[in-house]
C-alpha cells in the first residue's frame, strides 16, 4: 500500500469521524434554542446519514475499515440528532410551563390594630 494510499484510505476516514465526533460535541453544549429541524436541501444529511448507515450494515462487498468508519459516523450521527432533539424538546416543555404557570400566590396585606 503506497502512501497516498494509506492516506486516503485510513487518514481521511479518520479525520471524518473525529469531525463527526465533534458534531456531537455541539449536540452536547450547544443551546437548545438554536435547534432547528431541516428544511429544504437540508433533508440531503437524511439521505447520506442512510447511505452510510446502509453501506456499513450491508456493504458486504467494502473492505472492513471502510464498513467500520461508514458505521461510527452513522451511529455518531444519530446520537448527535437523538440528543439534539431530546434537548430541544426539553427545552421547549421548560418554556412552555414556564409560560403557563400561574402568577405567584402573595399574602394579603396584614393589618395592624
């Protein structure tokens, strides 16, 4: 295996899934309030998410590193989603009853005789 080889086959895999690992690091400690589902060309994340998870699952012709690269960032990304969301909703149900609880209960005055 030459050098340019190993690189693109090892090294390159490796630097995408520690930027994915990243990726969940900001699912982790970013606020929740800045979630925002997909809309529009952002559906194509969905759609390579399932390419990855598909080919490490049923890749049966890939050699065993590419299957094991292809499988941690689908799994690293669906953790990254999974606890993004969770926060989010969290979040979201904090603010709502936040919203709707009721004033606070004040004593009434007391009266001096």
């Amino acid at each position: 295996m030459s050098l340019s080889e190993a690189i693109w086959r090892i090294g390159v895999p490796l630097i995408v899934v520690v930027g994915t690992a990243a990726a969940v690091s900001v699912a982790f400690f970013d606020p929740p309030d800045e979630f925002r589902r997909p809309r529009g060309w952002q559906w194509a994340w969905v759609g390579l998410w399932l390419m990855m998870a598909g080919e490490a699952a049923f890749g049966n012709d890939r050699w065993w590193f590419e299957r094991a690269w292809k499988g941690a960032i689908a799994l690293l990304v669906a953790v990254a989603v999974t606890v993004a969301v969770w926060r989010h909703y969290r979040w979201r149900k904090r603010v709502r009853l936040a919203a709707d609880s009721p004033p606070p209960v004040t004593r009434p005055p007391r009266l001096d005789s």
